[in-house]
C-alpha cells in the first residue's frame, strides 16, 4: 500500500472563536513536474505530474475549490481566508493530472 | 515532533527543486498544443472578450526582484464585502511570459469572507504576474506586477 502523500492544514491564529475570520493554509508534498525538464541521466523529458485540483469543504460542503498548474511551485503552499461558522472539519481532496487522489482532513475547534 | 519534522522535510525538498532551473518553462520551449495557453488566449478564454479593467481594488504582492524564480510568492487582496450579494467569484493568476500563462484559478464563496487568495508559483524569466479578478456580478478586474528574475547560479 502506497504511504499517503504527506500534507499539512493550518489553522492562523490557532486560537479563534466562532465568527473570527482566519487564515486557512494547505501545504503538500509534491513534486509539481512541468513535464518539460530532462532528466540528466537518461536524457528522457520528465512526465507532467502536477496537482490539478483542490477542493476545501466543511464538513462535507465545498466552500473554497482551485484549478491549479504545473507552474505553481513545487511543494506548493495555498492560503485563504474563512469565517469561522462554528465546530466542524475541514477536509482538502486533491488531485493530480494523473489521477492520484489524495485528502486531508482538520478539526475546527473554536473556543467560545 | 510530527510538525517540525514535517516542515523540516518541506524546507529540504524545496531547497532541492529550487536549485532546478525553471526556464524549460519560457514559451518557445512550451510543449504543443493541449491545453497550454498564452498569456493573451488565457485571458480571453477567462473573460470570453468581456472588458477588464484595471483597478486598485485588486492589490498583488510580489517580490520586485525574486531571487529564486521557481518559489516566486504571490498574493492577492481584493477590496469586497464578500457577501452573497457582492464577492469575488474567482482570482486567476497569470504570468506573461511563461509557456502555459496559468498558474491557479480560485473560486471563492462568501464563508472566505475576504477576497485573499496566496501561493507560490515559478517564474521562467523576468515577466509580469497578474491578477484577473472576476466579480460576483461578472466584471472582470485586473492588476499587474512585474517581476524581476535572475536565472542560473553563474549569473
């Protein structure tokens, strides 16, 4: 079984309260291939695997969602805002132009 | 320990992909035909020939001068009340030189609650980044920032 794509959702700040507007941040693991670097042993071209798609649901319900290309950096980092509406979790599913799914998931926790 | 052995893995393997040269990325090398665009076709194919206006509404932060052109940050601010009335509908940036001139599309909601918007995207050479920003009422907005790149550690 393959070892699942390493990601990180943070949370800023990471103490807020219900109706606080905070920074959602999403960072992944992945190569981001153009598909037009030659690889310098072989001399083939390196094939295009780049994250395509990012959906950012709370609980269930898409709130935020991305088309994204292989010229988004390497490793790529993504940031946006939210209101906080109350407890849930906030899940990102994403894809790449090979097909590879993968899905992270956070508790929103605020206090008070 | 999870956390900063994770971060500490970022910073390794993006390090590594910074020393990899992005100009295979400059438009003459661009591969044919699919679905790469120019930088005047992919605001066409966005705004369907609609007028865009620019507009300071839209404030895009990037480095003048980056200094490593594949992790070139990018962000976007656009003044809206973000309710269901009047909120950004999507933020598309754009570069002007690259082969293929997209790099994200975002579609906001009202739960954003601001029209921001941040990533990193790579950069073939000098070139302008844009933000075409589409409205909940269909205008479309713009701004345009040039940035500054030196490619090749010899200069």
């Amino acid at each position: 079984m393959a070892e699942a794509r390493k990601s990180m959702i943070k949370f800023k700040p990471k103490k807020f309260k219900v109706g606080d507007v905070i920074k959602v941040d999403f960072i992944v693991i992945h190569p981001m291939e153009t598909g037009t670097r030659k690889d310098k042993k072989t001399g083939k071209i390196k094939p295009a695997k780049y994250i395509d798609s990012i959906t950012f649901s709370l609980d269930g319900k898409p709130f935020t969602s991305m088309k994204v290309w292989e010229t988004v950096s390497t490793n790529p980092y993504f940031s946006v805002n939210m209101k906080v509406p109350g407890k849930g979790k906030i899940t990102v599913d994403y894809t790449d132009n090979t097909g590879e799914k993968n899905s992270k998931s956070k508790k929103l926790k605020p206090k008070g | 320990m999870e956390r900063r052995n994770f971060i500490k893995s970022i910073c390794a393997a993006t390090a590594v992909a910074a020393v990899a040269s992005p100009s295979a990325l400059l438009a003459k090398d661009a591969p044919k035909g699919g679905n790469v665009l120019t930088y005047d076709a992919a605001v066409v194919a966005i705004t369907g020939g609609k007028a865009v206006t620019d507009s300071d509404k839209v404030k895009l932060t990037v480095p003048e001068i980056a200094e490593n052109g594949a992790v070139v940050p990018v962000k976007i601010n656009v003044e809206s009340p973000m309710t269901d009335a009047d909120y950004v509908k999507a933020i598309h940036i754009l570069t002007t030189k690259n082969g293929n001139a997209r790099s994200a599309d975002i579609m906001l909601t009202p739960m954003n609650a601001k029209g921001y918007f941040a990533t990193r995207i790579k950069l073939a050479g000098t070139q302008d980044v844009v933000a075409l920003v589409e409205l909940s009422d269909g205008s479309f907005l713009r701004a345009a920032k040039p940035v500054k790149v030196t490619i090749g550690g010899c200069g």
